[in-house]
C-alpha cells in the first residue's frame, strides 16, 4: 500500500507540474507587432525562432496580419530586397532591445501586389523607424521611386506571446494519467489476488 501512495503522489506532482507551467520552451516563438505613421496602420503576428543572436536579434520565419486594407500574404526571404528598393537587404530580424528591428528590418508582400520594408535608421539624426512601400509598377533601384512608392516614418512596436507548446503539455498530461491509472489497477489487482 505504501508504494502505490508513493507511485500515487509521484504521478499527480508530475502531472501538476505541467498545470502549472512547468513546460519545455518551444521551438518558436510568436509576436504581436504593429506600427502607424502617416495614412499607414500595420498589424499582425510574427513567427521567429526561440534563441536570439549574439547582439538579440531573433530571426522572422513567417508574418501574417494588414497594412491598411490589405492582408500580408508572404514575408520578404532573407537577403534580398522588395521590388523597387535595391539594394537594400532585409534581414527579417526582431529583439526586445530598444531598437527593436535593424537598418535593414524586415519585408513583406500583400494581397494588393505591394511589397513593404519596415525598418530602423539609426543612421538618421534623429534615428527612428521608417516603412518603405513599393507598389507596381516596379522599376529597380530604390533612386526610382514612383509616385505610388513611399518613404515614411512611423511608430513601431512588438512583442512576444507566451503559449505553451499544446502537444508537448498534452502528451505530458496524458503519459502522467496513464501512469496514475496504471499504478491504480496494478494495486486493485494484487488485492484482488490476496483476497
């Protein structure tokens, strides 16, 4: 009887551990992020991976959200440029840092055919955050500019969601319920037998 209260309490403090919190780190990462300036209102989800860079910059694997009335449908790869704006690179990276994106920041495109560039000029006095927002038709190099294009500044801000990885915690909780069960039918049939 005393092993099956100690099998007992070993697999309830196991699986309470996970109720509170006690969950692996997953292997992304998602943030809420969102800027305005000017006639131009951004908002959505990135996805990045969970370590950051030596100098804190995490790197953005996906993006979803709106510019204005249109809804992002791809992110930008990583070292090329939006149509319209060569030679300008972007590096799709993001930090809890003040400065939260780099002067190359990162891209993406819309529903509408645009192509967008948030990013941080710190190389501006004073320096700030700035969106690039190219629309067809695209001429190369960013001296091109059309009508259509811009370059504004704007108020940028993100930050991360904390959500537990649901098949982790849901395996966790199920392994420790089937070792609680386990035990209890273990114990019922060893008394059944000395009966």
């Amino acid at each position: 009887m005393k092993k099956f209260t100690l099998l007992s309490v070993t697999s309830l403090i196991a699986t309470s551990g996970l109720l509170g919190g006690q969950i692996q780190p997953a292997s992304a990462l998602t943030w809420e992020w969102s800027y305005s300036g000017s006639g131009i209102n951004a908002s959505g989800t990135l996805t990045t991976n969970d370590t950051p860079d030596d100098l804190g910059y995490y790197l953005i694997t996906g993006i979803t959200g709106t510019r204005n009335d249109e809804t992002i449908t791809g992110l930008q790869p990583t070292g090329t440029a939006i149509p319209g704006n060569e030679p300008f690179e972007v590096d799709n990276l993001i930090s809890l840092n003040p400065q939260q994106l780099t002067k190359d920041g990162f891209g993406y495109f819309t529903s509408g055919g645009n192509f967008v560039n948030p990013f941080f000029a710190s190389f501006l006095e004073p320096p700030g955050y700035f969106e690039v927002f190219s629309a067809p038709p695209f001429v190369p190099g960013f001296e091109n500019f059309g009508p259509e294009d811009s370059e504004l500044t704007v108020s940028f801000s993100a930050t991360p969601i904390t959500v537990p990885e649901p098949s982790s915690t849901l395996s966790l909780l199920l392994l420790g319920t089937f070792v609680t069960g386990s035990v209890i039918l273990h114990q019922k049939k060893k008394l059944s037998a000395k009966a």
